[in-house]
C-alpha cells in the first residue's frame, strides 16, 4: 500500500510541475503593437508561408481576370451607385465565385483625391458595399464577401486631372486565404 501512495504522489507532484511551469507562459502580458504568438512544440502540419500563400492568391487572381472575373469597377464623380459596365464584370465575378465555392474576396473600395479623408473613406465604404450588395443579390454568400475602404491612400495615378483621377475611383477584388 505504501509504495502505491508514494507513487500516486509522485505523478501527482510531477503533474504539478507540468501545470505550473507550462501555465508561466500565460502570465506575461503581450505589448499591442508588437504581439508575438509562438507554436506549441506538437507535430502539425505546418500552414503555408505568408509569402507562398500571397503567390497562390495573387495567381488566383490571374485566373479569375483571365475568365473575367474580379476585375476593377469604376464610379461617377462622388458616386457609389454601379454603372452597367459594373454589373457586367460583378456578373461574370458572382459567376467565377459560383464555381470556385472556397474562395472568399476582399472588395476594397478608392476614391480619387479630391475631398477630406473622411469623406473618402466614407465614400469608398459605400463603394465597396455597393458591389457586395450586387454580389449577394446574384447569390454568393455575403460570408464570403469583406469590405474595406482605403479613401484616397492607394491611387492608381498621382497626376491632378480627371483622366486619372477616374482611375482611382473603383472597386478593386482580391481573393483572400479567409
């Protein structure tokens, strides 16, 4: 009877050990700006690199504008409602993602530079959501579709005149690993 109390507390202390110095870990508090997150030490199969998964979306995208698909929308003048020219790329795009059931997309929506930053990222919200309305009115699951403005921050063409400034009114789709 002895030698089995003696090993019960044994594994009893050890598994105290286990837990306290695996549960040391937890009391650090991360900085926001510069969170790190390590792997446990457990045999997973590894998930692809941030730079290959960027070459696979980034051919993907090749594809889906060599069908058609995902190609830019462009607006009116402080405008967020879709041209026919718009519902006819967002048409072949609901038709791509039909086919291709896994693949989510990013709609991200630009304004020229004309405006505040507010109101351009306001602008380019509506934008993006216009075509994400279509989009599930053609039938892809809204799930599979984000939104995200960018305002004026990623123009097209930097010169001051309408030709470029209505390059940089559109809608942008870039497939995303989520």
């Amino acid at each position: 009877m002895t030698k089995k109390w003696v090993k019960g507390l044994s594994l009893l202390i050890l598994l105290i050990l286990v837990v306290a110095l695996s549960g040391c870990a937890c009391a650090k508090k991360a900085t926001p700006a510069a969170e790190t997150v390590t792997a446990p030490p457990a045999i997973v199969e590894a998930e692809p690199s941030s730079e290959v998964m960027d070459k696979e979306l980034a051919a993907l995208l090749k594809q889906a504008q060599a069908e058609g698909a995902l190609m830019p929308i462009y607006f009116d003048y402080d405008k967020s409602n879709l041209k026919p020219d718009a519902k006819k790329n967002l048409d072949k795009t609901a038709d791509w993602l039909t086919k291709k059931p896994t693949v989510n997309i990013k709609i991200e929506g630009n304004c020229d530079e004309r405006g505040t930053a507010e109101y351009n990222l306001a602008l380019g919200d509506r934008r993006a959501n216009s075509a994400k309305e279509y989009l599930v009115k053609l039938g892809v699951s809204a799930a599979r579709l984000a939104t995200v403005s960018w305002g004026k921050e990623k123009p097209l063409c930097a010169e001051h005149n309408e030709a470029c400034w209505s390059k940089n009114r559109r809608d942008d789709f870039n497939p995303t690993s989520k």
